[in-house]
C-alpha cells in the first residue's frame, strides 16, 4: 500500500514541475532599432590603374667609345644634372684641343690681313699703287675673318661633343636597370639604351572606362564641353596593393579623343603628387572616383547578415515581431549599404544582436537615429 502513495506523490510532483515549465515564457531581447529613409551618399566606382611617372627618358650615348666610368647603380634616385655615366674623352679631348689651335692660326691670319690693309690705304691714297691691289688685300682679310668664324664653329662643335662624352641626368628620378657594364664598346648604334629614368615628382595613374560607364559618368559632371566636364571632375583616389588608400588626392587631367575599337573603352590619366618618392613607375592600383547620390535607401552593413551570398535584414513589423528580408544592394558607402529593393523608406529593422533573433521572434525595439549611426561610422573610418 505504501508503495502505491510514493508512487502517487511522484506523479503528482512530476506535473507540478511541468505546469511551472509551461508556464514560463523568456521576456523579449531589447535591441537597438533604426527607422529606414533616403538621403544623399558618397560612393566610389573603382577602375585599374598602371601608374608611370610624368617623363620616361630613356639614356642614350651620343658619341662612339668605351665606358669609362659608371656613377650609379640600379634603382638608384638621380637628381637632375648629376653625372650617371662618362664615355673615355683622349679623342674628343684631342679634336678639341686641334680646334683651340685652328683658332689661333686664324687670327694670326686675320692681323696679318689687317696690317696689309693697313699697308696699302695710304698709297692709295696718295695714288701711289693702284686700289686693285688694296682691295685685294681686303678680300684677304675678309677671307681670314671667315676662317677664323668657321675655327670658332669648329671648336664650339668639338667641345660639345667632348661634354657628350659626360652623361649627366636629364631630369631627377628613379634609375632603371643599367644595361652596360664599365669597359664596353658603345656608340649612337645601340638598340638598348644605357638605362632608363623614370621622373616621378609627380606620377600620372593610366586607367579607361567602358562606354557604359563613361556616359553615366559623364552625366553625372557638371559642364558644357568635355574639356568643362575634365575641369569639373571631383579629386580621386589611388587604392595600391593591400587596399591602401594613397594620401595624396589626384586630379583627372586627360581624356583621349576616341574610343579604342578593339576594347570599347577610352583612356584616362590621373597625377598624383608623389613629394614623398613613394609611387614608382609600373606599380599598379585602383582609380576610386567619388559619386554623390541622392535620394538613395540606406542601409547600415551593421544591420545585415549574409546566407547563401544573399544579404538579408530583420524587419520589425506588429506586435514588435521580426521577419527576415533579403534585399538587394545597388553600392556601398562608408560602412552603409546602398539598397535597391527588399525595404522600403519608413521601415525600422535590427541594427545589432541578430545572431541572436530567429523569424517571427518578438523584441522591444529601442530606437537609435539612423544618422547618428551614418556619423558614427564615417568617424570609425577617419
């Protein structure tokens, strides 16, 4: 009989348990809301860039003879005027020093011309000698004033091409590979040449559009003419390897003045202030060209969660319940997502703890102002 009442108890126990279990329900999460609506948004449309500094000069010898000296070496910064290589000068030196003499034998001609002249004018003037034979002796002098013009020529040519034999840096810049080594035959024949230097005190960012793309832009800037349209493009962006952004602003300065018919696409170029020497000729990148929007639904990235490559959002409808929304992005900006369709303006979604939610979940929404969130983030950035 005992045995019946424990029995009896533990029943009874067992549904008062399970009467407490039923009857507890968890309390709603609060999480933060945002209520949806449209504004004006900053965006980028990113192009590849090859970036090649202002001037590319390739070095090349003027004069024929071996290399006597070489100044610098590979990837080496020059600036303009320094030497950077010297051809072996006995010959030009020679030729030089032949001219300095050609000019004195010239004006000893021309004094010896001069006095005959002299000679003569006043026994022509007393009609002692006939004026023949003076102007003979002017025609001489005239003859060795001549020569000594075609000397003075002769050496000024020579000495220019002895200061050939000294190669000095046309502009300041980068060295490229030096293609010769010291003691090697070289002359105007070579079809290497010496080396390369790239001048990099500013650098031009090369990058096309589509034609798609270049009429949407186009229409976006302000101007008349395409050179107004040029003058009225905003600063851009250099994004380099590892999505750095490169501090220095750049301004679009050329457009080419037809499409390329094999790529549909037309040709940009981009200078960028490189005071620091920290862009080189070949480097790649990435031209960032702002765009204003406006009218545009933001989304904070914040507020989304990604499934199958699809991005979704959790709406908050009635009865404070939420429902997930997939939506579909047009752009980004500025850690916001630029939203096409999936939500409306006016709609409040979750801005955060949505990996804790599940649909149709029940929340107490605790309203945050959707600029300040926009604010916040472009802070975080900067």
């Amino acid at each position: 009989m005992k045995k019946y009442f424990i029995y009896a108890a533990i029943l009874i126990a067992a549904a008062c348990a399970n009467n407490q279990t039923d009857s507890y329900v968890a309390a709603p999460q609060s999480l933060p809301v945002v209520k949806l609506d449209t504004g004006s948004v900053l965006t980028w449309q990113e192009f590849p860039a090859a970036v090649q500094g202002t001037a590319t000069i390739e070095i090349r010898p003027n004069v024929s003879g071996y290399l006597d000296k070489i100044y610098v070496e590979d990837g080496a910064w020059v600036s303009k005027g320094q030497p950077i290589f010297r051809i072996n000068s006995k010959e030009y030196s020679q030729n030089s020093n032949s001219a300095a003499a050609t000019i004195q034998l010239a004006e000893a001609a021309i004094e010896k011309a001069q006095v005959e002249v002299n000679r003569l004018q006043p026994l022509v003037t007393n009609k002692v000698i006939s004026e023949v034979q003076l102007n003979v002796a002017k025609a001489n002098l005239h003859e060795a004033e001549a020569a000594y013009k075609q000397a003075v020529s002769g050496k000024n040519s020579a000495d220019i091409t002895l200061g050939y034999t000294l190669i000095t840096a046309p502009v300041s810049g980068y060295i490229s590979h030096i293609n010769f080594k010291q003691g090697s035959l070289i002359g105007k024949g070579e079809q290497q040449p010496l080396t390369v230097i790239s001048e990099v005190k500013n650098v031009h960012a090369y990058f096309s559009m589509s034609e798609a793309d270049f009429f949407s832009f186009f229409s976006s800037i302000p101007g008349k003419t395409a050179e107004e349209k040029i003058a009225n493009i905003p600063a851009v962006e250099l994004k380099l390897a590892g999505n750095t952004i490169y501090k220095e602003k750049g301004k679009v300065e050329l457009v080419e003045g037809q499409f390329d018919r094999s790529t549909g696409s037309i040709n940009f170029r981009a200078v960028f202030a490189n005071n620091e020497n920290l862009l080189r000729s070949g480097i790649t990148g990435k031209i960032r060209i702002p765009f204003s929007l406006e009218n545009k639904l933001i989304v904070p990235q914040e507020a989304t969660y990604e499934l199958q490559d699809k991005v979704f959002v959790f709406a908050v409808g009635d009865s404070n319940k939420v429902t997930s929304k997939q939506i579909t992005i047009r752009g980004k900006s500025a850690g916001n997502y630029i939203v096409e369709k999936g939500v409306s303006p006016g709609e409040t979604i979750v801005f955060s703890g949505l990996q804790r939610l599940r649909e149709g979940a029940e929340i107490v929404p605790q309203p945050i102002s959707l600029d300040s969130v926009v604010q916040t983030i472009i802070a975080a950035r900067n």
